[in-house]
C-alpha cells in the first residue's frame, strides 16, 4: 500500500490554510500538492476537526476488518454447503 506524504492533520491544516488565504493555487503550490490533490482532500476531510479525522480513519480500518470478516465466512459457509450437498 503507497504510504500518505500527509498525515490528516497536515492536510486538515492545509484546508484550512487554503480557506484562511483564499487562493487555492498559492497554497497548493506552497505545499507541491496538485489542485486535484486538494480538492480530493476537501471533499473527504472538508469542514473536519482533527480529532474528527482521527475517528474516520479507525472507522475506515475498521470496516476493511470487518469486510474481511465477511469474505472468510462467506468462503466458509460456501464450502459448508458443498460439503453438506454431497451424498456420503
């Protein structure tokens, strides 16, 4: 998995550097992210306090576990049911 150059309470903070400054641009060039990279990141972290961002990410870890959760015992019950389908 690629590693984040920005920790959420970096890219919460140049949100709001962007918003306190009013221009976009400058802020993206100051920090070397593209215009894309910021408004990706306002859509996911716009309006987010620190510790806000923080729950969103055990949240998101979270969900992946429980997906994979789901997927073993969906791979389970599936060979359950073949199993059980045969005739001994």
């Amino acid at each position: 998995m690629k590693r984040a150059r920005f920790s959420e309470e970096q890219i919460i903070g140049i949100l709001k550097a962007a918003e306190a400054a009013g221009s976009i641009r400058s802020v993206c060039s100051e920090h070397n992210i593209t215009e894309q990279t910021f408004y990706r990141w306002r859509r996911k972290y716009g309006g987010m306090d620190v510790s806000e961002a923080k729950k969103l990410r055990e949240l998101e870890r979270e969900n992946s576990e429980l997906k994979k959760m789901v997927a073993d015992l969906s791979l389970d019950n599936r060979l359950l049911k073949e199993l059980n389908a045969k005739k001994w």
